[in-house]
C-alpha cells in the first residue's frame, strides 16, 4: 500500500511539474505588438511601420490599392487572445479644388490651371479691364512681387471657368502655391496627373476639337478675350462649352492653354542627335531626335526645346503641357527647358500640389 500511495505522489507531483512549466511557457509566450520593433518582427507587403500615427501603426502604401501585413502574434501556429485590437482606415482627403492621385505615395493636385479671386467669366467685371495678366482687374489678389519671388503675396486658388494667372516666373509660381499652404508641382506630379481621360501614350498628334478631347493647342479653340493678350481659354473650357481635355482624376488643360511650371531646374549637355540640333526635339523612348518617326508618335510627337546644345546648359527651369496654339507639338510630354527661373511671360503659368 505504501508503495502504491508512493507512486501516486510521484504521478501527481509529475503531472503538477507539467501545469507548471505549461503555465511558464504560456506566461513566457505572451506577445505584444506596441513599438516599432515589435512591429517590425512580422512581415510587410505593400505596407509599412508609422510612428506618427497615435501610437505607431501598420499603413497601406499609397502607392497600392491593397497590401498584408502577417504580425509575431497572428504567426504563432496557434490559438491567441488578441486585447485591445484596432483599426483606422485613412485616406489623404485633398482640399476643395484638388483631386487624388495615387502614384508617387500619394498626393493631391490642383484640378485647374492657378487663377486668383477677381478672375471672373469674362463678361463680368475683367470684361475690359483685363490686360496680358489677371492682376489688372485684380485689387484684392494681392502682389505679384518680383520675378525673383520677393514680394510676392498673391494665393493661388484653383476654380473652373476663370481666367487663368499667366506672366508668372516659376519662382513666383512656387511663392503663390506656398501661400496657398502648397508647393509648386514637381514634374514626377504633373506628369503623374497628365493623362487624357486615363491615356498616355499613343494619343492623336493633335489633340484639339477634331480628336474629341478640345485641348486649347489650335485656332479651333482660341478664346480670344477682349484686351486680353492672352488668348488661353477659361480653366477647364474651350470656345464652345467645356473641354474634354481632362484626366480620369478630373484635371483639366494639363494639355494646351498654357504653359505649366513645374519645381525644378535642369541641367543638359548634347541632348538632341544629331549632335548641334537646337530647338525642337522628340523623344523616341531612347533619346531625343530632331524629326519625327514612328517611335516619336507613341509619345505624340509632343515636343521638348532646348536650347542650343553645343554647350553645357544649367539651372534652366521647366514649362510643361504646351501652348494654346501649338497643335500637335503641345501634348502630356511636351516640355520647355530653354528660360531661367524668373522669366515671365503673357502665356506661362501654373498649378499646385499638396
């Protein structure tokens, strides 16, 4: 009986050692996901760690549509308590007059060339008073300042159906955005957005009424305003109505109407074969040439000027998108790279990003 009684003491103590150390190495397994390194021990696919949101959390990249994200505790192979578990779905919400694009991280971009309060529907009060600029009929607009950008203290806004701000300087073009609580948008932005109801490539060479999307780039859409030297039309119209020449976003006149700075300055030695060519050049997917061919018109035939290139160029800045009167030269790829950051002229303007 002894020996009996022996052995259960034995079996009892056993099975309590096993509770134990089974409690040890549940108590031991405890994982928390609360800090960056925590976080860091799962996997990520198009997504990523953020520490400036509330406590840290798990992101979509807003580069993607979708993504996962596998944590320490979700890979154990077993069952889990999961406390204090949330989730926040976010979304950059653009400000009015801006839509999103999902390329880049994501980003906002104004959906119309920059204008200022005052540049009224002709027809209305900037019916006559309007010169080569918006600024005449324009009191509380504030100040262009100086090409240079010093003293400038006009906003850029971004409104349909408005005489579009033109003899900007590019610096003064970035000065406007950041007082719109903006910057100036990059070329990776602009060419971002400038598609043409979802299109890049391929498009008709010229672009105006005839293709169906009425960019403001020929004499069929000249908006010829009365003492206006520029003959660009309103954001977003073409003589007849309201163009087709618009993103799948919603972004109008990134096509023609007219020149767009963009934040950047470049640099270029010999850019165009043959080697000497100035002025008019097109890309064929490789490099830029001086005449067109059937590589040439995947991109349009848009075309891009130099300067001419028989001498290193520097710090010149960038016009994109064309001109109300250049045909099928303007288009998404067409680019300017032959003035200096304070030039200004009845034709250059602008449009913001956030």
């Amino acid at each position: 009986m002894k020996k009996l009684i022996d052995m259960l003491n034995k079996k009892s103590l056993f099975v309590v050692l096993i509770v134990f150390l089974f409690a040890t190495f549940v108590l031991a397994s405890v994982l928390i996901d609360n800090s960056e390194s925590d976080f860091d021990l799962g996997d990520y696919n198009n997504t990523l760690y953020n520490s400036s949101v509330g406590s840290g959390a798990v992101q979509l990249n807003l580069s993607y549509n979708n993504g996962t994200y596998t944590s320490q505790i979700f890979d154990t192979g077993s069952n889990v308590t999961l406390n204090n578990l949330s989730w926040e779905y976010q979304r950059i919400q653009c400000p009015e007059g801006m839509v999103y694009i999902n390329k880049l991280n994501g980003y906002c971009i104004d959906k119309y060339e920059a204008s200022t309060p005052g540049c009224e529907v002709v027809g209305e009060n900037c019916a006559t008073a309007q010169t080569d600029y918006c600024t005449a009929c324009t009191p509380d607009s504030g100040d262009f300042g100086t090409t240079s950008g010093v003293g400038t203290t006009t906003v850029a806004y971004s409104e349909a159906n408005v005489a579009p701000l033109v003899k900007v300087s590019q610096l003064q073009a970035r000065q406007m955005c950041a007082n719109a609580g903006k910057h100036l948008c990059t070329s990776e932005e602009w060419l971002g957005a400038a598609n043409l109801n979802g299109n890049y490539y391929n498009l008709p060479t010229t672009l105006s009424a005839s293709s169906g999307y009425y960019c403001v780039v020929d004499s069929n859409t000249y908006c010829n305003y009365a003492g206006n030297l520029n003959k660009a039309c309103n954001t977003s119209q073409y003589s007849s109505g309201t163009s087709n020449c618009v993103s799948a976003e919603g972004v109008y006149d990134m096509v023609g109407n007219v020149w767009e700075w963009t934040n950047e300055t470049v640099s270029y030695t010999k850019p165009c074969e043959p080697v000497g060519t100035s002025g008019i050049c097109y890309w064929n997917g490789t490099n830029f040439i001086n005449t067109t061919t059937s590589a040439t018109a995947v991109f349009g035939n848009d075309y891009v000027y130099f300067l001419s290139n028989s001498v290193a160029r520097s710090g010149y800045a960038v016009l994109r998108g064309g001109i109300w009167y250049y045909g099928a030269l303007a288009g998404p790829f067409s680019a300017a790279l032959n003035l200096g950051p304070t030039a200004a002229g009845s034709y250059f303007g602008f449009r913001c990003c956030s």
